[in-house]
C-alpha cells in the first residue's frame, strides 16, 4: 500500500513535494511520499521511477527500482535534505542521548523539525557559534530534545488554537493556529510550520522556520 497512491497521477502530474501514499501510519494516518524531480523522478530520495505512465484501464503504473519500505521518522528526515543540518545535529558523536534510536523506536513521536535556514540563522544569530559543532553538547542536546512531542502523533488538523505539549526536554511549547500554525518557545522565539503533516510510520514531522530554545 506504501507504493500505491489515491486517482490516477501521470507523471506529468507530479510537483516536487510531499504525498500521502494508502499504507496505514500512526492513528490510521496516511504515510507520505516525498517526490523529488530535479534528476526524473525520485520517490523518499530511494527509489527512482524508469518507465513512466504504464496505462491501465482504472489507474496508471510506474515502474520504478527499488521497493519503497515504509520511513520511520529517521529515514524521512534522511531522505530530505532541507533536513541535513538536522541529521548531522542528531547524530553529533558526543551527545549523550541516542536520537537516532529514539526517533526509530516504535512511538509515536512529533516532530518539529528546523529545516537548513534555520540553523543557519541559529548560528548566525550567536557569536560564539560559526558552525554546529560550536554549540556546547548540553545546549544541543536540550534544544534537540525540546523539538519532540513523545507519546502522540499530533497532525496539524489536530492542533488547537493555545495548546501547550510537553516536549522531550520536560517543558512546554505554545502552539498557535490563527493565522497558520506558529511555535513559541520559553524564550518569545517564534517559529512557523512551513510543511506538515509529513507522515512517517512511528510519528510525524513538521518543517519549520526557526530553531525553537528551552530555557536554557
């Protein structure tokens, strides 16, 4: 079902971007598909499609190369590379926490996640950091944890207007949904979700602006 996808979608259809395929996540939610066109069709940044647009008579095939197995949170912030500072965040080798196990495990878990520009605007908001390896194990490992919401996979139509979760971290974040969904952090920072509801088979992902701070 993870390769199947609703209406009949010819590949002059596609747009870069997100999908929801039929395969069951958390909450009976649909999983999601990233379709990357910048070199053909590649699908979760796996699988690369080699003869488009087989017709049938109630639907269309693309016979693509490999199988593509259903991404845990792990492998679809892998599978994006708006998401590489991210990764390479947390998979620093002097964290004291297993995030990478953590965001594998069964779940579920939200995540809110800072895609590229935000980092970038992270360190360059800061003197003393040039470069992700300056920020001090215990700040990352903090402002890591306060981006996951465990225990539940929150969808944006799920989000009410003032909701306070309890991240990872052990406090709060206030999310607002008045005029799109937008995070404050403990600090006033604010940060607006940019992409939702990318739906991974333990928890799902939203994309967003800026790096959220616990108090620190």
């Amino acid at each position: 079902m993870n390769h199947v996808v609703s209406g009949k979608v010819m590949s002059t259809d596609l747009t870069a971007g997100y999908v929801n395929t039929l395969s069951d996540g958390p909450e009976e939610t649909k999983l999601s598909l990233l379709v990357d066109l910048t070199d053909g069709v590649m699908l979760n940044n796996r699988s690369k499609v080699t003869q488009a647009d087989v017709a049938a008579d109630n639907g269309v095939i693309h016979v693509i190369d490999r199988v593509i197995t259903r991404p845990s949170v792990v492998d679809a912030a892998l599978a994006n590379p708006n998401f590489s500072i991210l990764v390479a965040a947390l998979t620093r080798d002097d964290l004291t926490t297993d995030f990478v196990a953590t965001l594998s495990a069964e779940g579920p878990s939200t995540v809110f996640a800072p895609t590229n520009k935000a980092f970038q605007d992270l360190l360059a908001g800061n003197d003393d950091w040039d470069e992700l390896a300056d920020i001090p194990v215990a700040v990352l490992e903090a402002v890591l944890k306060y981006h996951v919401v465990a225990g539940t996979n929150v969808q944006s139509t799920e989000i009410t207007d003032g909701m306070m979760p309890e991240t990872f971290e052990g406090s709060t974040v206030t999310i607002n949904n008045t005029n799109g969904v937008v995070l404050t952090d403990q600090n006033g920072g604010t940060s607006t979700v940019q992409i939702a509801d990318v739906q991974t088979s333990n928890g799902v992902i939203h994309a967003i602006s800026a790096v959220i701070l616990p108090k620190l």
